[in-house]
C-alpha cells in the first residue's frame, strides 16, 4: 500500500485530537497575540496545536520536514524530500469571535508534490481527505468529479482580503456569477468547491499552509488550482489564489485581464 495512504489513520486520529483540544478551549479565556494586523491574529490554542503536531510527526516520522504556520517547524529553502504542511487552525477570527466556520488543515507532499491533504472542519465534523491519483472524500463518502459548471451556474466564494483591496474583481465576479459568498477560512471554501456547494474560490493571499492540503483535495474531484494569473503555485511563498472548475477558471482568469 502506498506509504501516504497507510498514514491516514495516524494524522485522522492526531486532528481529532487536535479537535478536541480547540473545543475545550470555548470556555477558557484565550491569550490572543496580534501578527501583521490587527486582523491577523494568533491564539495560545494555534501554537498549542502547531506544537501537538510536531512532536507527534518528530515521535512517528523522525527527520521528515515540517513548514507551520506558528513557526515551531523548520525552516524552508526547497521542498525536496517529505514536508509535511501544518495550518493548525485555519479561520482564527473565526474561531475567536464565532467558535465556528474554522478547520484543522494538514498535507504531506514528497519533492513538491502533494501526496495526501486534510482539512477538517470541526464544527461540522467533517473530515475532506485526499492521496494522489485515489480521489477525494468528505468523511467516508467518496466525493464525484465536479460538474464543470460556468460561472453564471454557481456561487463564488472570495477571500475578505480580496473583497477589500480588490473592490471591483468582487463585484465582476458577482455579476457574472449566481453570487458571491465569504465563509473566512480558506480550508473550509476549497473544501466546499471541491464538494461542489461552490464553483470557485479566488483569494488575494493564501500562505503554503492555506492552499497545501485544499489543493491536493480540489485537484483529485477535477479543479484547477493557480495563481490568479493562471501559473502555477509555488508553496515557498504567498500566492494570490484562485481554485474553480475548469470553465470557471478560464472565465474568471478573462475577467481578471478585462480589468487590467
Ligand atoms: C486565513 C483564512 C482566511 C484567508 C486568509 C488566511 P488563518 O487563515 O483562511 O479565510 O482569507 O488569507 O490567512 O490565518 O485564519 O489561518
Ligand atoms: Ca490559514
Ligand atoms: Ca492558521
């Protein structure tokens, strides 16, 4: 059996854990540090949950790489070898001001190459997973290949960064689409396209830890995840994202150039 499948039980069973200590911090008060902004936010339970990872990965898998988004992994000039990619909560200004709408995302890539991705969404409890080349499942439920549906066909969710800083893609995007919707968590959007509840998901900064396991997940039910400029993504740095169904990709990648 392929050595990403054989690990499933492992990391499915670490995130639930990880689940668990998220929920049991709703009563507690939280020790909240601002990063870049006021709206960039860390909590004591990110860092602990960051922390919980690592030592388990370092535990079962010692020497394999890991990026964090808390900082508490290694440092990153390449991706050669295997990397695991930690958001250990994706949606933290949801989680501090809803305790809802937030995920727990983990993905292992080898040379670059995604391999297997979680993203579990904690208040529903649901567990989206993927491996290369095996499909896409929300819980034990197999997910279809997308309808490769337009975007005058369905809902388009964007990033609250690229509705404030990019005004006039949102209402294009708006306008040629059934809607536009904002959830906050880029785990929990990419995982809604990959279910097809949404057409696409376009975000005007995702970090590698936003887009690492949404986009193994996305491209095993036939989406397409790139740069908002239609190239490819490099998890070294930030990109501006967009993930969408392939008709989708192609119209919103033409509406991006008639705004230039
Ligand atoms: C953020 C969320 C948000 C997206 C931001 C991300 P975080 O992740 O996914 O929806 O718009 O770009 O940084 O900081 O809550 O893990
Ligand atoms: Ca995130
Ligand atoms: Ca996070």
């Amino acid at each position: 059996m392929n050595q990403f499948i054989e690990r499933t039980q492992l990391i499915q069973e670490w995130i639930y854990d990880a689940a668990k200590l998220i929920k049991s911090s709703f009563e507690e008060n939280l020790d909240i540090q601002q990063k870049s902004n006021r709206n960039d936010l860390v909590t004591n339970i990110d860092k602990a949950v960051e922390k919980q990872f690592i030592e388990k990965i370092h535990q079962f898998f010692p020497g394999e790489r890991i990026m964090g988004e808390e900082g508490f992994g290694d440092e990153f000039q390449n991706l050669d070898g295997i990397v695991w990619i930690i958001d250990p909560i994706d949606g933290t200004l949801n989680f501090i001001k809803q305790q809802y709408d937030f995920a727990i995302m983990v993905a292992v890539y080898e040379d670059g190459i995604g391999q297997a991705g979680f993203i579990y969404d904690v208040m529903q409890d649901k567990m989206y997973s993927a491996h290369k080349g095996k499909g896409a499942y929300c819980n034990k439920k197999k997910l279809p290949p997308v309808k490769d549906l337009s975007l005058k066909e369905g809902l388009v969710a964007i990033s609250s960064a690229l509705m404030s800083k990019e005004e006039g893609l949102a209402r294009l995007v708006g306008r040629a689409s059934s809607g536009v919707r904002l959830i906050g968590s880029a785990g929990i959007e990419t995982a809604h396209v990959a279910s097809g509840q949404l057409i696409g998901y376009i975000a005007a900064s995702l970090a590698p830890w936003d887009i690492a396991a949404g986009k193994i997940i996305a491209e095993e039910v036939g989406l397409i995840y790139t740069k908002m400029n239609g190239s490819s993504i490099d998890l070294l740095q930030k990109n501006p994202s967009l993930v969408a169904t392939p008709t989708a990709h192609k119209e919103i990648i033409m509406l991006l150039n008639t705004k230039k």
